[in-house]
C-alpha cells in the first residue's frame, strides 16, 4: 500500500527536482553523495550542515517547509510514522519517464539503511518543528 503523504510529497517536488537536475550534472551529484556515504556512514543530519552541496542536496530531496506547513496534524503524524521505503516506492512510479528519478531510485535503495537514519533525524525534526509529541 502506497503512503498518501510521500505520495503527495513527491508529486509536489518532481517539477522542483527535475529543474534543478536540468541545471545540475546529476552523476556528479550521486558521485559526490556516494562519498560522502562511505566517509560518513553514521553521519547524523545537523540544521547547520544544510549549506554543504552533499547535505543540502538530501535537504532539497527530503524537505520543503510549504508543503510540510500544508499538512493537517494527522497528515504530518502518519508522514513520520511511515518508513523511507515509502519515499522509495513513491519515486520509482516516476523512474521509468525520469532518468534522474531513476538514479536516486538506485542511489536510495543502495543506501537504504543510511538514508532510513537520515530520515529518523528529519522525523525527529518534523516532529520537535511541528509539537507531535
């Protein structure tokens, strides 16, 4: 069963990601992604580390302040309730049109575990941002 919420997500940003892929080298950004794995691989998301190329990009991939402000409380507490295979699933309806999509599809699935803790410290944000305590 697909997640409304990542599924509302992605439809919101794919016009927002597919502009800034036209504009940027995406094999170079992936590249630059999978280094920062392997020198990182229990790298914590810190709100100051958003302005380096590798953290701000999974910024842009994973956030977007209106879209999260548009959500009800139930929206927002099922979103971080849900896994980031969720995101993962969501993303692979659009990789068979996008190239790009269908690289992070690649990038995602490889990484899942790093990218599931990546995502638990977004949770933990939406959740400390948004009072669903």
């Amino acid at each position: 069963m697909t997640n409304p919420v990542w599924r509302a997500f992605v439809a919101n940003q794919m016009e927002v990601w597919l502009d800034f892929f036209k504009n940027h080298h995406i094999e170079s950004y992936i590249e630059m992604i999978e280094k920062f794995i392997r020198l990182n691989p229990y790298y914590v998301l810190n709100p100051t580390d958003i302005q380096s190329d590798s953290a701000g990009l999974l910024y842009k991939l994973l956030w977007n302040d209106s879209f999260n402000d548009s959500l009800s409380e139930k929206g927002m507490k099922v979103w971080v309730a849900s896994p980031f295979t969720d995101f993962i699933d969501e993303l692979k309806v659009y990789q068979s049109d996008y190239r790009e999509i269908a690289l992070l599809v690649i990038l995602f699935s490889r990484h899942t575990l790093w990218f599931e803790r990546l995502y638990a410290h977004l949770r933990r944000m939406m959740i400390d941002k948004y009072n669903l305590s």
